[in-house]
C-alpha cells in the first residue's frame, strides 16, 4: 500500500468521524455575569488619559494639516506645470 492509498483511508476514516457536541456557552456566560468588574488601576488610569488626550491633539492637528496642505497644494501644482511644461 503506498502513501496516497493510507492518505486516503486515513481522510475517509475522518470524514466517517462525527465531533464530539461541546456547549460551553452557558458555562462561560455564567463565569462572565458572576464576575465583579474590576476597578482600574493608577497607570491604567493615567494611560487612559493619556490616550484621551493625545486623540484630543490628533484630530486638531489633523485638521489644521488638511488645511495647510490644500493651501499649499496650489502653488505646488503651478510649480510642477511650469516644470513639465519647461522640459518638453
């Protein structure tokens, strides 16, 4: 019996096999409600803050590079057309 022969008895003998029915939903539902919600540490606290603040600095920053780059756009654009336009 060669290779492929066993290869395809061992994937038939599989594909007889039914998995065994496991439900641990209500298991773990039940351990999830029990739990107490912890309350959150010092550094959590401060890295929490942290990232509150640096979103409150991000979305400014965003805004204020949008509107520097569609001012600065234009001239840019005028530049690379002269440039074109001089090279051919």
């Amino acid at each position: 019996m060669n290779w492929e022969q066993k290869i395809e008895q061992l994937a038939a003998r599989a594909r007889d096999e039914n998995p065994p029915h496991v439900d641990v939903a209500g298991s773990v539902l039940g351990i999830l409600t029990a739990g107490q919600a912890e309350p959150l540490t010092l550094p959590e606290r401060l890295w929490m803050w942290l990232a509150a603040a640096s979103s409150a600095v991000a979305v400014p920053a965003a805004i204020a590079a949008i509107v520097f780059y569609n001012r600065s756009a234009g001239p840019l654009n005028e530049i690379a057309e002269a440039i074109s336009w001089a090279a051919q």
